[in-house]
C-alpha cells in the first residue's frame, strides 16, 4: 500500500505545521515567565528519579529493552537511580543489566520467540540470515556501533547463530563503552 499525496495537501498541510509552530513559540514566550528555568527542572527531574526503588529499576533495566524499550532512557538515568551508594555501584549495576539483558535476547530468539521470529520472517517471503563465520566479529561489532534499535541488534545477531564468545565478550565490550559515555553525560 503506497500513500501519495497531491501537491495541494502537501502545502495546506506545511502551513498548517507553521501556524501550529508558530503559535507553541508565541505562547512560550508570552509566558516565558512563568516556566521553571532549566536548573529547576533538571533539579525536580533528579529527584524523581530518587523515588524510584533501585531493585524495581535494575530488573525493569535487565527485562524491557528486550522488548523494544530504549535502552538510552536506562543509561542516562541509571547513575541518579542505581547510584545511591556512588556513581560507580551504579554504572556497574547498569552494566550488569545490559548483561542479562543480552542473555535473555539471546535464549528468546533461539528459545521461545524462534517459531514466532521464524513464522513473521517467512511471511515476507525472506529468510534468517546466517552470519558468516570467518567475519563474525566484524559483523557483531559493526551490528553494535550501528544505529539500530538495541533489541533488533541482539535478536539479529542470536537469530543469525552468532557464536556466544562474539555475542556476548564483543558486545560488552562495545555496549559497555556506548553505556558508560551515555551515562557519565
């Protein structure tokens, strides 16, 4: 299904986005005054953050980006949640989430989710793809430093029947040092 849009709709409908920008920075700063300068906010989000329970956190950490949660909204919260006792517990309860993630993706695309994965692959007339194996490491370290979706990243490289060693000792590696540069923003 392909959607095309006359010329007509494309201007009434970048007018219309204009107007709507337009009129969200009139209102600003018609009532700059009266919004919490940058400090504040910054200062009332970290204490938010203190509310929440570490051990609620740290397995929501291990278990939802498995599920298509970001896993950028973890790191950079991590440190003000995890890091009650310093920043270091906290980087390393991060780190240790991100592992069991990584092991939970790999044993679901290869365990429970295969005939699923498997069934919605083949619908689209396509096919697993299977790494290579005298390119695996390059293959799972380009698939890391890509911009795609963490989740997909660890389905694709599990589903592919990348080797453990690759999978897990490369990717904590890499993941590890993306996670730490986020969260030491």
């Amino acid at each position: 299904m392909s959607f095309s849009f006359s010329r007509k709709q494309i201007t009434i409908a970048t007018l219309v986005l204009s107007l709507l920008v337009v009129s969200l920075f009139t209102v600003g700063y018609q009532y700059r005054s009266m919004l919490p300068g940058i400090d504040e906010v910054r200062h009332l989000a970290v204490d938010s953050l203190h509310t929440i329970p570490p051990a609620i956190y740290f397995v929501a950490f291990a278990i939802l980006p498995a599920f298509g949660v970001p896993m950028t909204l973890f790191y950079l919260t991590a440190i003000p949640v995890m890091g009650t006792h310093g920043a270091i517990y906290g980087i390393l309860l991060a780190w240790t989430a991100v592992v069991i993630n990584m092991v939970l993706t790999f044993f679901l695309a290869r365990g429970i989710l295969h005939p699923f994965i498997e069934w919605l692959i083949k619908r689209k007339h396509l096919s697993i793809p299977s790494i290579n194996r005298t390119n695996e490491w390059k293959i799972v370290a380009a698939m890391r430093l890509s911009p795609i979706p963490y989740f997909i990243q660890n389905y694709l490289l599990a589903l592919g029947n990348s080797h453990w060693k690759y999978y897990l000792w490369l990717s904590i590696l890499i993941q590890g040092s993306i996670g730490l540069a986020v969260m030491l923003i």
